[in-house]
C-alpha cells in the first residue's frame, strides 16, 4: 500500500486543532476591526519584484519562485504578508492620512524558520500606516498583546530592540553592503566568533576600533531596566543611538507600568531585515521561541512609489495551537434522512439555535459514536422532538 507522505515541515491540520486554529482566526480578526484594522486578503502569489521590493536578502531566499505561463515572468508565493500590505497602502489605496489595515492566511517558506517549525505557518496580523510617532508603536504593540491574551496565551513577555542603533554603527564604521548583511545575519544570531571574523574587513583605525567593539557588544546587550546605562557606557555618542535608546525606554516604561515583564535586547533587529525603527517580539510560557513578532518598517512603502511611515506585528497561529485551550466540546444532534416539512423545519431551528445537526445516512448507526453525537431527534407522539441517544 502507498503511503501519501507530504513535504518535509508540511502538514496537515486536523479537526481538533483546525477548530482551535479558526476560533483563533476569528477572534484575532474580531479584536483587529473592533480598534479600526480593515481586512484585506492579499493574492497567495504575485510577480517577485513587487513581493521582493523593499525587503532584505533573506526574505529573497525564503521565496518559493515559479515561472508564470501567461507571462513568462518571475513568480513568487509570499513568505511574509506584510509587504503585500505595503504595497496595497501605497500603490492600491492611496490614502493620505491614517491607515489600519490587518490580515490572516497562509505564507510559505522555502526552509523552516527554526527547529520543529512549519513551512506553511498561517499568519495573522495588523499594519499602521501614516504615523511616525511613537504612539504609532504602542498602539501596535498594544494590539499585540491584546491579540495574545484573547486568544488564549498566558504569561507574555515582552522583548524590544531598535535596529537603528546597528545601521548606525556599521554606517558610522564604514562597513560595505555585504559586510553590513552579513553582520545583521551574526547579530540575529547572536554569533559573536562570526561578527569577530566580519569585522575583520572594516578598515582598521582608532575610531573604527571602537565602533567593532561597539557592534561585538550589540548581542550581549540583553535583560531588564539596566541595559540602558549599559548601553550608555559601551555605545558611542551620536544622534541616531540616543533617539533609538529613548524610545526604548518610553516603552519599557509603559508596559512595565501593566505589569508585564519587559527585556530590551539590543541584538534583535527584526526578521526579514526591512525594519527601520523599534522591532518587537513576544514570547510565552511553553514556547521556545517567539509567539508573535513586528517592528516599525517605514523604507518598504518607498518600493511602491510612496514612502509611508508604517509599523506592524504578525503571529504564526499554527505555532500557537498547543498554547491554547480547545472551545468547550460540543455535542451534535443525529437527525434522520426525511422529506418530511416538520422534521426539516426543527433541524433548520436547532442550527439557527447554534446546535450541530448531522444526518443520519442508512448503514452506518455503529458509527455514530465518531460524530460526537450524543442525541438524536425522533418523531414522538406525533412531534418532533431532540432525546438522549442511546449508548452516548
């Protein structure tokens, strides 16, 4: 007999977590239009330079690409949604003003993201558009949270970086382009024998010396309130570390001051290298690894022809499903296979009432045990009525 194996990190979702899954969806999209966030469902794949445009190297190598037959131009199916929702700011709908966009489908990357991820995480997010001001990444970050919680993911933490404060030390160092990539590759990483031997290339002198030093530190760069003055004594003295700093600290002290538990790191720089201001992570107990990530990202619109200041988050629901709980089971109805008005007028109440009404084929009453049915609805004295199944 042939086994139907699938792709490696590709899988299928179940009954019992696709209803976890879609109850998530739901209460995400619920929370997202409740704070003004529109829907919009972006196409599964598009020409690879929209898709590509504004974004880092990596995100080019987590694209699936194909060959359009109508076209015969370049294809790709989107790895991250969030710049498909940068381009329908900026090219499709053209506002001026605030824009508040969200989303959730499926994305597909070439390689898994880390151990035991999938290829195909089913993403969900929020996008701000049209506010450069911090207030733009609180509320977002807000929002995340909020998402988080209503979901079902309990004991949330926090973490906080600015890529800035990186861009800033290996421009002021004189690092070249593929020098920079790699770098931002080592300091995501945390690979400090590899940011030593990268550094290597920077054109030695007094002050670029120190700059090294200054990047070498970025990873260790990590924990509570205290990395600020850390920071302060390990980084050099210009306008674009202190400005990053300063936000860091307006936020730490705002979720703080709610109680949760907030870590700055300075060596988390985002995920597809195309965020240019305060990035973000969320993490939960019984997660390895980030539940949730955004960061303020205002150079992609600038692809489309039109610069906006923009900042977002997006959350893997898949990877969430063994975090939450599952709804409340509920029980089905067997109803019997009739043409008869009176049965099928009940059938239609039941459901519009919220019960699951399955009928009831010939050849299969031993199975009925598989719906989770635990009543059925019988004709009695002449009416209708739902009675407990027997053997439930």
């Amino acid at each position: 007999m042939r086994t139907w194996a699938l792709p490696e990190h590709i899988e299928d979702v179940l009954p019992h977590d696709a209803q976890k899954l879609e109850r998530a969806r739901r209460i995400a999209l619920d929370l997202f239009a409740s704070h003004g966030y529109e829907l919009v469902v972006p196409p599964l794949l598009e020409y690879v330079d929209s898709l590509l445009s504004g974004s880092g190297h990596d995100m080019d190598l987590a694209t699936f690409k194909l060959v359009d037959q109508l076209s015969g131009r370049t294809m790709g199916i989107r790895a991250d949604t969030t710049p498909q929702v940068a381009r329908i700011d900026a090219h499709v709908l053209n506002r001026q003003g605030i824009s508040r966009l969200c989303y959730a489908g499926s994305v597909l990357h070439t390689l898994p993201s880390g151990l035991g991820k999938s290829r195909q995480p089913f993403q969900a997010g929020a996008e701000l558009y049209g506010h450069s001001g911090l207030e733009a990444d609180i509320e977002i970050q807000q929002l995340m949270l909020d998402a988080l919680r209503a979901i079902g993911v309990s004991a949330v933490q926090l973490d906080i970086g600015h890529p800035a404060i990186f861009r800033a030390l290996v421009d002021l160092a004189g690092a070249s382009v593929d020098t920079a990539e790699a770098m931002f590759v080592a300091t995501e990483a945390k690979d400090i024998p590899a940011l030593i031997n990268l550094s290597q290339s920077i054109q030695p002198s007094e002050s670029a010396d120190k700059l090294v030093k200054a990047l070498l530190a970025l990873p260790t760069l990590y924990g509570g309130e205290e990395v600020f003055a850390r920071a302060a004594s390990l980084l050099p003295t210009d306008a674009r570390i202190t400005g990053a700093l300063a936000q860091l600290k307006s936020i730490y002290a705002k979720f703080s001051a709610q109680g949760v538990v907030v870590s700055i790191d300075l060596g988390e720089l985002g995920g597809f290298n195309y965020e240019s201001g305060v990035v973000f992570a969320a993490f939960a107990d019984g997660a390895s690894d980030a539940v949730a990530r955004g960061g303020r990202y205002d150079e992609v619109g600038k692809a489309f022809g039109r610069a906006r200041a923009a900042t977002g988050f997006s959350l893997d629901l898949k990877s969430l499903l063994p975090l939450i709980a599952a709804g409340s089971t509920r029980h089905a109805i067997l109803a019997p296979v009739t043409e008869d008005a009176d049965a099928r007028a009940e059938m239609a109440k039941l459901r519009a009432a919220g019960e699951i009404v399955i009928a009831r084929l010939p050849g299969h009453d031993e199975h009925t045990h598989e719906l989770g049915c635990n009543r059925e609805l019988v004709l009695v004295n002449g009416q209708y009525a739902v009675v407990s199944l027997q053997n439930s």
